[in-house]
C-alpha cells in the first residue's frame, strides 16, 4: 500500500525531531514494510544524537543546505532529483508551513503530498470545505497532524507512542548505577535557543528545590558540564544536589530518557531535555514564557503546563511563582 514515505522537518533543535517520534511509531505500526525517509532543513538528528532511540529511518541528503528555506533551491531541486535518483514516495508529509518551503518541496515526486501550507491548498487531496483539524482544535503541532492523517489517507489510522522499550538496556543499567535509589525529582533549567527568554530565574529553582529537599526528595539536575558557574553556584546553594550525567562516560539524550525513567516526577523550562524526559510519561510540570505551549508541550495525561501568558497575559516566564508551580505538585 504505501511503502516509501518522506518526512520533511523545517525544525533544527533535538526537541523539533523527538516531537516526531510518535508519527514515525504510528507510520510504521500502521503500514508493513514501510520504509521512513528524513528530510531536513538542518543536520539530521537520527543519524548522530538520537541514534540511540533506534527509530531507524533513512536520511534524504541533497547537499542544499537550509533545504527549502532559499528561493534558489528551486532551481535546483529537480537536476538533484534526477542526479540522485530519488525514487517516487508514496507519501510527502510536509510538517511545516511556510509557502516557500513547501512548494520547493512538492517538486519532488510523490503519489500523496500532506502540507498545512495555505490553508491546505498543496494537498493531493481534495479538502474543499472541510479542514483536516476542524474536530481536533485541542491539539496542535504534531499532534495535529498525526490525527489528521487518519482523514487524509483514509485508514484506520492508529496514534502508536514512542516506546522506550526501544532505548538499549545498557542506558537502563547505567541510569539505575547513575540513580539507584529512589524519591528523586528532577530540574532541568537551562535552554538551547539562546535568543528567547525562556530560563525560570535560577534562585526560583533553588528556593523550589530547598522545599523538596526538606520533603526528604533527592534533587537531579539535568545539565551540561560546560556550564560550570551555574553549577557552582547550585552545589553552593544545593551541595547534596545530584547531577547524574557528569559521572558517567555515557553522553546522550537517550541516557537523560533512562534516566528520567527513575524520576518520581520532573520540572523544566522549554527546552529538548523536556522532550527526553517527556518520552518516559513520568509526571511532569513545564513552565512556558514566550514559547507556544499548546505546540511544544509533551503530550500525557499526567504533565501540568504553567504558561505566563495564559495565568499573567505576559511572555515573561519569570512572572510565573513558585507558589504557582507548588499548587501543580502531584508528586
């Protein structure tokens, strides 16, 4: 039925490319013998830092860089076709919806081509009077188009989870040599995105973490080794603080997921490490300023989202309180 699908991802950030495990589990548990090819905008994730995952999908390389983000690729996109002999997809989900990208990318062959893009006018499909995500006005982003694919194709389409099951053993064992007791919360505080404000005020976590602590909760940060005035400034504040990643020889999003797996529950700003530990399901609360968190936030029965911009009308992320994320515990 549909063998060869090509996912486009405009995203560069390694939470852009984890929120899109649960459309490559639901293609390949939907379809047999499908194959799952990447195209990106950026470097490809799945092949370096998210290897670990093991979703194993193929990668489209055209050596245009920022593909579909400059009017000249398409001039080029059909030469590179024939050069390097892609093959016709039965399906092109386009998971962005900038017009410019998407029409470079239509030039390449398909039978089926899914894009939100204006209003869904680049769709293979007819949607004439009816908008894909008219009954599903609850969810956006990937979610979205996961849903709306069970219209667009005309199956009974199944949303399958990204199991961590699929995560090594070896990431579980070392997790639980990293973390082996328990009542543990984990923090994670820092973001990639350097040019939005996102970060909650460090002594906000700080004062949060005391309160933990005084429940008789061991703290984990999630933090990189390179930032080490931060961290100083933690151990300072918080010396039985753990962070469980600086003591392994392991460096991986795949080992923060096992080691979130031994949470009792999590706290974090927007960021990718909120991805890596969202795949676990663990309870969770995220704090959002500036950022969409109807289009970013896990997805899971048991996270809290505390958005500024819907409790205080502002994109300030630090208008937010500690009382407000204390009223969200339920771990």
């Amino acid at each position: 039925m549909y063998k060869k699908i090509l996912i486009y991802n405009s995203g560069g950030g390694l939470g852009d490319s984890i929120q899109i495990f649960p459309l490559i589990s639901s293609l390949k548990n939907n379809f047999n013998n499908v194959e799952i090819f990447y195209l990106g905008a950026h470097n490809n994730h799945f092949n370096n830092k998210l290897k670990e995952y093991n979703l194993k999908i193929n990668t489209i390389e055209l050596g245009l860089k920022y593909f579909g983000f400059r009017w000249w690729h398409l001039l080029k996109i059909r030469r590179i076709i024939k050069e390097k002999k892609l093959p016709e997809f039965d399906i092109i989900i386009d998971l962005q919806s900038k017009l410019r990208n998407t029409i470079i990318l239509k030039q390449i062959p398909c039978r089926y081509f899914y894009s939100s893009t204006y209003n869904y006018f680049f769709c293979s499909k007819d949607v004439t009077g009816y908008r894909f995500d008219a009954h599903f006005n609850s969810y956006s982003g990937i979610r979205s188009i996961i849903f709306n694919l069970k219209f667009f194709l005309n199956n009974k389409f199944k949303v399958i989870e990204y199991l961590t099951e699929n995560i090594s053993k070896k990431y579980y064992d070392e997790a639980k040599k990293l973390l082996p007791k328990n009542n543990y919360i984990g923090l994670s505080i820092t973001q990639g995105n350097k040019y939005r404000k996102k970060s909650w005020h460090i002594d906000k976590f700080i004062d949060l973490a005391k309160r933990f602590i005084s429940d008789g909760k061991r703290i984990v940060f999630f933090i990189e080794k390179t930032e080490v005035d931060l961290i100083n400034h933690i151990k300072t504040e918080l010396p039985d603080s753990l962070f469980p990643e600086h003591g392994s020889e392991i460096a991986c999003p795949a080992l923060v997921t096992t080691l979130a797996s031994r949470l009792e529950g999590a706290i974090t700003i927007d960021n990718g490490v909120m991805h890596m530990i969202g795949l676990t399901k663990i309870p969770m609360i995220v704090l959002f300023g500036p950022t969409n968190s109807k289009k970013f936030a896990p997805n899971g029965s048991n996270i809290e989202i505390i958005d500024s911009k819907v409790i205080y009308k502002s994109e300030d992320i630090n208008k937010i309180t500690v009382q407000d994320v204390l009223k969200k515990i339920n771990f």
